[in-house]
C-alpha cells in the first residue's frame, strides 16, 4: 500500500484507491451489471440481515429502482465480488431485479474487508460482535497489532480493544448483544467480572429485571468488592415483599432524611409512589440542595 492510501481508510471508501484504479472507463461512469455474475463477500462483516427491512427496501426499489449502487470488484471474467452494498443487492434479488447500477473497482483481498468494514461502520450496520469479530480477523489475517489497525481503520486503539473484549465474553452473552438483549454498556460492566459463571447469573438477571446498565455497573462493584452475595447484589428490591411495618420505618427513615412529611404507597405487585411535602418555595430549594449532594456524592 503507498503512503498515499497508507493511512486513508478511516476516510471512507474512495480514499481507499486512487482514481486511476477504477475500472469503469471513468471517474463518475457506473456500470449495469447482472445480478446472476455477482457473488457476495464470504468475509463480509454484517451477518445479520432483518427481512422485514430487506422486503420494504425490495418494494421501494421495484417502485423508484436502485437509487445508490453498488460496490463491486472483478474476480474473474464477467464474475465480480460485493464490496459494499450487500443489502441493497439481497433486496434488488427480491424484488426481482436482472441487473443493477454498481460501481466496478480493483481491490486486493487486503483491502475488501477493510474497505466492507468501514462503510458498514460508518452507515452503523454492524451490531458489537460483528465489528469485533471484523476487528480480529483483519488483525489475524494481516498479522496486525491494535495500534496499526487502528492507523488503517482510523478508529482509536481504545476502541478497538474495547470491542476486542466483548470475544472474551460467554457465547450466551455475546448472542444476547448481537441480538440487542443488551448494550455497550451492560457488556463493559460484565467484563470486570473475571468468573464467566458469575457474568452469566448478572446477565440472567438484566434480562430477568430489566436492570439499566447504571444499576449493572453497581451489581458488579458490590460483586467485586466483595459487600453483597450472589443473590444480594442482583435481587431487586421490588421483588422482596415488605411488611407494614417496613414501610412505616421506611418513611420514617426519609421523612428524617429529607426533613420534611413522606408518603409512601405500594401495589400488591411492589410497583407504588413516594411523595415528598414541602409548604413553601424556601422549603423545596432545600429539599433540592439535597437531591443535588447526593447527585455530587
């Protein structure tokens, strides 16, 4: 690669190669190729493709036809490779298309996944573990180290290992981030967990309850700390059933707390409200100032 394109990638795709490598007898000429001489990237990092979106992409295209094209490059005589664009070629074949509008370029086998890579990025249609699973095959086939891909890619290597991490996460766990049981963050918080046993139970339990990735991270300080069981750290409170008189302490606690009358009402079901009284302006300033400390705390 010339110092030219060395450190282009992050740039998008026609940085990747010059003007002189496209090979559609010009800068700005597209070709109509048939789509039975296409074939998809067998390393195309998107794996996931919703067919609902795939069938409402299909009608828009047999109504208005292929508004962006394709990227492909040549493998052989009248044979040619997806580059970017997949989706939009799955949807031209449902919607029965016998050719499409594409872009042909020259790419080494170095340079496809790359370049595969970083237009799913930059359109945000890779879910974590299809970017993390990218990230490790272009570092394993190209021998690379983190710092260097993140040169070729343009990305941070903190990025890059951030996701690098979520591999070492149980295979239950990283389904559930593909499928949008839970984020980023939820994940980063499992990963400060060293007892894959112990990531499993806490992911159980964000499915079970709900827990926001805050009330993650918190599960998993106590757990690290040592301060709360297994059990303890994870149970949420509503599912503990509370007698009268917990409630009545419970009250008395705030009420002394905030200085100021508590009411407290619960369901059956543990979902309920607490009110907090103040009779004028001066008392609801004070009673912000201390919502305010325990923010800062």
């Amino acid at each position: 690669m010339s110092k030219q394109t060395k450190f282009a990638l992050g740039r998008g795709l026609d940085a990747l190669i010059t003007m002189d490598d496209l090979n559609t007898g010009g800068s700005s000429s597209i070709n109509e190729v048939e789509l039975s001489k296409i074939e998809a990237n067998p390393d195309q990092p998107r794996s996931v493709f919703d067919q609902d979106a795939l069938e409402e992409l299909a009608t828009s295209i047999k109504a208005l036809g292929l508004v962006q094209p394709i990227t492909l490059r040549e493998i052989g005589p009248d044979r040619y490779q997806i580059i970017s664009g997949e989706r939009r070629y799955r949807a031209s074949l449902l919607a029965g298309l016998a050719s499409l509008p594409a872009y042909v370029k020259k790419a080494s086998d170095e340079n496809v996944m790359e370049m595969a890579l970083i237009e799913n990025i930059q359109r945000e249609d890779l879910n974590a573990i299809e970017i993390a699973l990218a990230f490790q095959t272009l570092i394993d086939t190209h021998k690379l180290t983190q710092e260097r891909l993140s040169e070729r890619i343009g990305k941070k290597r903190a990025t890059i290992a951030n996701f690098l991490r979520l591999l070492k996460l149980p295979a239950e766990i990283q389904i559930g981030l593909k499928d949008k049981k839970i984020d980023m963050g939820h994940a980063k918080s499992l990963l400060s967990l060293d007892d894959p046993s112990m990531q499993l139970m806490v992911y159980e339990q964000i499915l079970e309850y709900g827990f926001s990735v805050r009330r993650t991270e918190e599960i998993v300080k106590e757990l690290n700390e040592g301060s709360a069981t297994e059990t303890s750290a994870v149970v949420p409170a509503k599912s503990k059933k509370k007698t009268p008189e917990e409630f009545d302490l419970l009250k008395k606690h705030l009420s002394s707390f905030f200085g100021t009358k508590i009411s407290l009402s619960c369901n059956e079901k543990g979902a309920g409200k607490i009110n907090i009284s103040f009779t004028n302006e001066k008392e609801l300033e004070r009673i912000i100032q201390v919502f305010d400390s325990l923010k800062n705390n």
